[in-house]
C-alpha cells in the first residue's frame, strides 16, 4: 500500500480534503490484485508471461561441461561470477542425481575450478570449496594436491570466511603425510579468537582423527589446543572442544575419568550442548563402574568409589542447571544408571514431573518417555506423577497422551484400573492403530501385574475385538488373550467365550484359524465343552475353505478329547464329507474313520441319571489308555516339521542310509541341533519394554531373510571312505581355533563325534605366500582312560590361500565314564619354497613342526542341543528316579555371565526362552534355567538350574539333572566347573 500511502490516504503524508487521494472500491481492488500479482508465482503467470526456468530441468553432462569451461575465461570468471556459480551448482546436481563424471572429465572440470581462486567473489568461492570436496574422492590424489597451495594461503588470510571452508576443505583432501606440513596452521586454528574459524578447525580434527591411525597419531598431538578451546566464550567451539577431546581420550578410562572431574568440578563450561556431552560421558563412564564390579563399598553410587561420588553428584547438580537440555539430560542419565537406588532416582524424577507440565511438546514427550521407562522397574517412584500423567491423557499430541496412559497401566493401584479403562475408552477410539497396540500390551502388562482384574481386563480387550480396527490391531488383542490365558489360567474359560463372540463376525481369515486351533486345545479341557461346539461348527458353515478346515481339525480334538461328544461331533463332521474343499475333505474323512473305529473299540456309557446315589467320584470325560483317536488326533509330532527335514536330510547324506538294514523310525533319524533364535524364544513372552520402544520406533517393513541353507558339517568326514565306514556323525562342535589368524599357518578343529569314535577334523590355512604345504598332519598327545588315539589322515597338499583338511581319529571306550581330556596338537608338515608368481616349486621339501594351543574333549562335546515343546511336561514325565542334585559356588560377578557359562558347560539347550536374564532383573531375584538336550547313544537329558546372587561375591548354584540313565545324569552334573 506504500503508493496509496503517498498519494494521500491515511497512512501517508498527504493531507487534501478532496476525492483525488481519496478510497474508493476499485482503487482498493487495483491494489489487492497488485499485490498478489507481487507474490505470485512465476510459474502461474497469464499467457504471454515470461515462464519459470529451473536451471537443473533437463541437464545434459555434455552442455554442462562445455558450459564450464568459461572457467577458463579470467574476463568472465571477475566480471560474471554468478554464472560461474550457476555452472557448479549443475554440476553437483549431475553428479548428486547418478550421472557421475568420469576420470578425465573430472580432472578436467578439476582444474578449471582451481582458477576460480582468483575471484573474490565471496559466494563463488564458498561455492568453489563445495565442488572441490565433493570431487576430491573421484579425482587422481595427484591432481588435488594441486589446489593445496591455494587453500593454504585461503587458510592465512585475513577473511574469517575463507579461513573456515578452506580449513574444512583441507581435512577432506590431504593425507597422514600433508598433515604434518599444515598441522601448525591447523593448531594455531583450534584456538583462533574468531569462532568459525576454531569451530572448523575441532570439527576438522575430529573428521581427520576417524580417518586412519597415522592422522589420529598427528591429532593426538594437539590436546593441550583442544583444552585451550574450551575456555573459548563461544558455545559452539565449547562443544566441538569437548566432542575431540572424547575422541582422543575415549580408550583411556583414567584420563576419561580425570577428564570429566575437571570439568565438572572447575565449572568453565557455559555451553549447554557441551555440558550434556560432559554428562553423557559422566553417565558412560558410572555404568562402567557399576558394570565391570568397581563399586567399592555396595552397589550405591552416593556411597561407592571416588569417582561414582563424585559423578552421581555432579548428575544431581545438574539437575539445577538454568537450561532445559542441561537437566534432562541430566535426569536422563541417572534414571538410566543400572542398579540405582530409590534415594538416588527420587531427584530425577522430580525434574522430569515438572517436565510432564512443560508447555513445549518437545519437552513433555521427552519427560514422558523417560518417565515410562522409569516405570518398568521403580513403578512407585513415578506414582506420584499420576495426577500430572492422568492431565496428559488428553494432550494434542497423540505419542504423549499413549504414553501417558501406558505409564499409567505400570504405576496404578488395583483400586485405579477402572477408572483408567473408563478414560482409555474414550481415548482409543479417537487414535490411530499402531497407538492402539501399545496400550494393549500395557493392559496385558497389567493383567498380570493383578490377576484378580482378568475378568474386566480381558472384558475390556475384548469390547474392541468388536470395533472397527486394522488386523494389528486385532491380532495383537488376540495375541495378549491367548499369552494371558497361557500365563493366568483363570482366565482360560472366559477369554475362550469372548474369543468365540469374535469369530462370529471376523474379516481375517489368519485370525480365525488361530483362535479355532486354541479352541480345539483348550476347550475340551473346561468344566463344560460342549457349549464351544456350537461356535466351532458355524465356522464350517459360513467360512472360507482355510477357516472350514481348522473348525473341523478343532471339532475332531473335541470329540477325541470328550468321549460323551463323540456321537453329536460325528454327526457334525459326516456333513464334511462332500465339502467342495480338498483339505476340509480329507479332515474329515480321517476324523470320521479313526472316530468310528474308536466308538466301535471304546465305546461310550454314559453315567445312569436314575442311580439313587450318585457315584462318589464323577467319572472323567476322557479317552481310555490305547484310544486310537486320541493317539491320532491329539499326540503330536516328536518333532517340528522343520526339524523332521532337516534330520530326513541329514540321514540320506550318510553313505551307508541306503543300505542300512535298520527300520527308519522317528528314533532311528539323526539328531539335529538347534541354537537358540532370542527372537523366537521370546516371541510368547509379554514384552516388558517394547511396547513403549515400538511406540518410539519408526514404522518400516523389514525385508523378510531369505533363509539360509544349512550345510552338513559331517560332509567332509562322509568323503573320506576310511571315515564314513566308522558310522552316522551324532553330532559336530563349532570350529575350535587352535592357532591365532595373524599367524602363518591358521588351524581350527572341528569335532564329529560317534556312538565309539570322535574324529577331528583339522582346518589347515597356509598364509604364507612363498611356500606350499604337503603331508600336513596334527599329532595329538593326551592322557586318558576313555579316549585312546587310533589314527592319522594327511592333507596332501595346501597352497598359499587355501584350506585343506586333516583327520585324527579318537576311539572311546563306552563303558567308561566321560571325563573332560586336554590333548596336546602339534601341526608336521613337509614345505616346498614356490615362485609367488608362477606357484611353481623352487625346492624339495623339508619337514616343519608349529605348535598348536591344546584342544580338550569336554563331556559337553557329547550332548546335541535339542529342544523339547513342553519343558514342565518333559520334566514331570522322566521322574526323579534318576535325578541328581548339586550345588556350586560360581565365581562370576554378574548373573548373566554365570546363565551363559552354565549353558556353555553343559551343551544343551535352553527352553522357554530362559537362556536370558531379562534387561534389568539381573542379580535381584534367582533366575531358573530349562535345559534339554540329547547325550550321545540317544538318551534324553533335562536339567533345571537356579542361578543367584551370592550374598557376598560370586554366584550360587542349583542344579537338578534328570535323565533314563543315573550314569548320564551324573556326568552331566560334573559338568559344572
């Protein structure tokens, strides 16, 4: 409006009491349409209007680069040097969109840039240092050396601009040994009185510091600079200073340490992102002292070592800080110390509920995250932030208010859990799927937390089965049902009908199935079966062939667990019979014969309704011993699918599995080993922390892994004749390293051990350019009375580069007990001095000996890692017969170390997802530990270890070892060392 305000309206100067400076409606509308004509785009002009050109719209490398040799022009690059800007922005924009320069363009290009030196046109040459280090790794190193000269004298002058790019520029382009040519400008630099000019320098050291050790020995050198640059008054150099003084010190835990007391007691640190790096170090370094066990007096860091004194007190102290970073950080870090103390968290949590009332989004997320974390292992130091987190729940930001909610499930009272439902009701409907999930695991957390809650909490779960929702969202409503009818049995009969009220009206088919296989699980095994019958059948009405097929697989469990039921379910399954489907068919028709055969052999009377006195016990509805129904219907697999591949595989390798008399039974297949999947074992466990994790994760679809294609190790052995004559391999250990891999002739063992023979397998690597081995053998040496050496197979010739194989053959003598055995190994070899160039051989050969480290045959070599699907089961049905009972004093400073050492000596397989001690439960309660596996000869073997905290050091032991064999169940109990 500046031209109306001239011509004498109310914001000019003009005064006139007449009509011509006056408004009227189309002056008013002239200037509106002025203006907006000012601010559109030229893109959107009317026709005849000069169009919008973007200057990287359909580039062609060969134009761009005869555009750029106007950089060989001295006129043109002083009297246009935005062209000369424009040229190397289109050429970054080529080079950043795929279509790279090559060799000789890019060298080219190189130095016509180099010329550009001599413009003082500021943003030419700011746009100058972009293009050389983008290029720099493209271009021969020769040929960047050149511009070196130019960027030093860049580096000296007067212009603080200049001085910071050509120093940023100089650390991408120059190597260990130009370094030391510019490494005086460089520290006089770090603590250069301008602040870019030393910010660029730290960042520069730092990126120069990562690059290779000869550089990192160079910036080393320039601590006491670095130091220096902390006193600097700019904040950003500050915390660049103590970014580079953490690289150079971060293997050094007493200068760390002294580090970190000097400034957190001198207090010259003004800068808030340099104060919260000092307080993440302080933070690594007080786990570190918890961790590696250097708390001197207890495990109380007000009441530990000098520096956790000193540590935890500055963490507190900085609790007061004026800057909100600062503090959180601060309570951050000490809500995140291990094994911390109530007394000490308290402060932190105080902070962090001043937070939660924050105005800033940022900052109330920030608290609230920490806060639901705090909440998994101190849920009643955070209770006394409900009232503010009960505020939250109806935040505008979404990730708050579940967070708040999810908080809230850890921390409230048994008397709380109906009011936070009534609120979450509300909430849910109102937020997004992935939200949803969350606070269905938190309710299952909570479930568990009070069992006496099932029936409003599965109630509640189950109201939203019923609403619209996604199948994540469902699915993980089901999921936490059926782990809470897995791990809160009381909840088994009403969970089931609430399962069966949702798959009267289910979209997903998955879902469907899932419940049905549940039903026809657990369903015969409630006071009253028959009314889950009803809903089972509706499925082989109204569903689609998958759904069809489960309903009558259930309906058969049903009627092969319940006797009484077998007449009404025949009835049911005989309308199978002509199902359009092939599957449902065949399910039913198996169902239908082995029904019948077992109603005809067993069949059922029912109790006499008209007795005067009714029977004192009731008669149980179940199958008689020998029902073939149930045998078919409801004993499973002794083995997984997978599993039953795999060891169908293994034994058709073997070279005698063709010829072998024997009838191929489920007993007769060989043993396959299976290592523990910490995904899988935990996949049917409540997951303590991740419901908040997934929050706070990203969503993105993983690729699925291919899977991988398991190799028979015993492959080698069944090559060799003399070898597979001995039998079927049990079982073979991971390569056992018997040299280190910088020496000159590398070997690992692997063991492949037999019912009566264990043959190791050497792997000899020769590393040594200049010779070729021949006859290479390992002798081995050991003391023994069940082991005895038989033999010796030479690998006949090994080059420069290659493995080969050499065997040695240990018989056993079965009678005898095992016990662990060191054999001494030295390597004999012949050598031949060969051409490297040639490979041909320049010598005879000439014999040789190296020393190997020694190798021990442990009673665990003897045990295959097999799992079993129910532990308790397994456990109840071997009995105590044979059972053997130890106990050990460990010394190992951390229960997770002892979990995993006991599991290393015995060999065999963790179950139930016990072969982990849960993130921060280690050392406060006793962990048990589920062992199964298989002891050579084919004996099954269960072991159930409690692992403690002893009350001074070390830990406590418990072990109980179950097997047929009393002889087995010994030895594997002396197993603990």
């Amino acid at each position: 409006m500046a031209d109306y305000q001239q011509d004498g309206g109310p914001g000019g100067g003009g005064g006139g009491g007449g009509n011509d400076g006056g408004l009227t409606m189309n002056a008013l509308l002239s200037e509106v349409q002025n203006t907006l004509d000012k601010f559109k785009l030229e893109d959107d002009a009317p026709t005849g209007g000069q169009d919008y050109y973007s200057p990287y719209a359909n580039l062609e490398k060969a134009a761009v680069l005869q555009e750029a040799r106007c950089f060989h022009d001295p006129a043109a690059v002083r009297e246009n040097p935005r062209k000369c800007c424009t040229v190397i922005a289109q050429l970054l924009h080529l080079t950043n969109t795929g279509q790279h320069l090559n060799s000789n363009e890019a060298t080219e290009v190189f130095f016509g840039v180099t010329k550009l030196f001599m413009s003082d046109d500021a943003s030419l040459r700011r746009m100058v240092y972009l293009f050389i280090k983008d290029v720099a790794e493209t271009c021969d190193p020769d040929d960047v050396i050149i511009v070196t000269s130019s960027l030093t004298k860049d580096m000296t002058c007067d212009v603080d601009l200049y001085r910071a790019n050509a120093l940023r520029v100089l650390a991408r382009i120059v190597d260990a040994a130009m370094l030391g040519a510019i490494e005086r400008y460089v520290k006089q630099a770090l603590v250069d009185s301008a602040g870019q000019v030393s910010s660029a320098a730290l960042v520069s050291a730092t990126h120069l510091f990562e690059r290779n050790d000869e550089s990192a020995s160079i910036v080393k050198r320039w601590i006491g600079e670095t130091t220096e640059a902390t006193t600097s008054p700019t904040e950003m150099v500050q915390f660049h200073a103590m970014q580079l003084l953490y690289q150079i010190k971060k293997h050094d835990r007493l200068g760390m340490q002294k580090l970190v007391t000097q400034f957190s007691q001198r207090g010259t640190l003004k800068s808030p992102l340099a104060l919260v790096l000092l307080v993440r170090y302080t933070a690594k370094l007080l786990n570190d002292e918890a961790n590696e066990g250097r708390m001197t007096s207890g495990s109380s860091f007000q009441s530990g070592s000098a520096f956790a004194r000193s540590g935890y007190a500055f963490l507190e102290a900085s609790l007061r800080h004026k800057s909100e970073m600062v503090v959180y950080e601060a309570a951050k870090a000490i809500c995140a110390l291990p094994n911390v103390e109530p007394q000490e968290l308290s402060p932190a949590v105080n902070v962090l509920q001043l937070f939660l009332s924050s105005p800033k989004p940022a900052v109330r997320f920030a608290a609230i995250k920490t806060v639901s974390q705090v909440a998994i292992g101190h849920p009643r130091m955070v209770s006394k932030c409900n009232e503010d987190l009960e505020a939250l729940i109806s935040d505008a930001n979404r990730s708050v208010a579940t967070l708040a909610i999810t908080t809230l499930l850890k921390t409230g009272s048994e008397n709380s859990i109906d009011r936070l439902l009534k609120q979450i009701s509300v909430f849910l409907s109102e937020i997004p799927d992935e939200y949803k999930i969350t606070i269905v695991r938190s309710l299952q957390r909570l479930c568990l937390t009070y069992p006496a809650k099932h029936r409003v909490l599965v109630g509640f779960l189950s109201n939203f089965l019923r609403e619209e929702g996604g199948f994540d969202f469902k699915r993980s409503i089901v999921n936490s049902i059926v782990s809470l009818i897995r791990q809160v049995p009381e909840t088994t009969e009403s969970s089931l009908l609430h399962l069966c009220e949702f798959i009267e009206d289910c979209e997903f088919a998955t879902l469907s199935t899932q419940i049905l296989h549940l039903l026809g699980e657990l369903g015969p095994g409630t006071t009253a079966p028959a009314r889950y019958i009803r809903f089972v059948y509706n499925r082989v009405i109204l569903e689609s062939s998958a759904v069809r097929a489960a309903a009558v697989a259930a309906l058969s469990k049903f009627a092969a667990r319940c006797p009484s039921l077998r007449g009404s379910v025949m009835t049911l399954l005989r309308r199978s019979l002509d199902d359009e489907d092939d599957e449902t068919r065949d399910r039913a028709s198996v169902a239908v014969s082995v029904l019948g055969a077992a109603m005809e052999e067993f069949p059922y009377v029912p109790p006499d309704e008209d007795a005067e006195e009714p029977a004192e016990e009731p008669v149980e509805d179940k199958p008689e011993a020998g029902d073939p129904a149930a045998f078919v219907l409801l004993q499973g697999l002794p083995m997984s699918f997978d599993r039953l591949d795999r060891s169908l595989r293994a034994y058709v390798r073997a070279p005698t599995s063709l010829v072998d008399p024997e009838e191929l039974t489920f007993s007769a297949l060989p043993i396959v080993e299976e290592s523990e999947d910490p995904a899988a074992s935990a996949a049917g466990e409540v997951d303590v922390a991740g419901g908040d994790d997934a929050l706070l994760a990203a969503a993105g679809g993983g690729e699925k892994e291919e899977k991988k294609v398991a190799i028979d190790p015993a492959a080698a052995v069944y090559a060799v004749p003399e070898l597979a004559a001995l039998g079927r391999v049990f079982r073979s250990s991971n390569p056992v390293e018997l040299s280190e891999e910088e020496t000159e002739y590398v070997v690992r063992c692997v063991k492949h051990v037999m019912p009566e023979h264990v043959v190791l397998q050497f792997l000899i690597q020769n590393t040594v350019e200049d010779q070729r081995l021949v006859n290479c053998t390992v002798a081995i040496e050991g003391e023994s009375e069940c082991f005895e050496v038989a033999g010796e197979i030479a690998a006949e010739s090994v080059r420069y580069g290659e493995t080969a194989n050499a065997f040695a053959v240990v018989t056993r003598d079965p009678g005898a007990p095992l016990a662990p055995c060191n054999f001494e190994c030295v390597l004999r070899f012949g050598v031949i001095q060969v051409d490297p160039k040639s490979g041909e051989d320049e010598s005879d050969p000439f014999d040789e000996e190296y020393p190997l480290e020694e190798l021990e045959l442990a009673t665990s070599d003897f045990m295959a890692k097999v799992p079993v699907p129910d532990f308790r089961q397994a456990w109840e049905e071997v009995g105590n017969l044979n059972e053997v009972l130890e106990k050990f004093a460990l010394q190992f400073k951390k229960q997770e170390d002892a979990v995993a050492a006991v599991i290393d000596f015995l060999g065999m397989q963790p179950c139930d997802g016990t072969g982990h001690v849960k993130p921060g439960e280690g050392g406060k309660k006793p962990h048990m530990l589920h062992l199964s596996g298989v002891f050579v000869g084919g004996t099954n073997v269960l072991a159930r270890a409690q692992v403690a905290a002893g009350a001074s050091a070390g830990v406590l032991l418990k072990i109980a070892v179950r097997s047929d064999d009393p002889g087995v169940s010994r030895m594997v109990a002396d197993c603990i060392r």
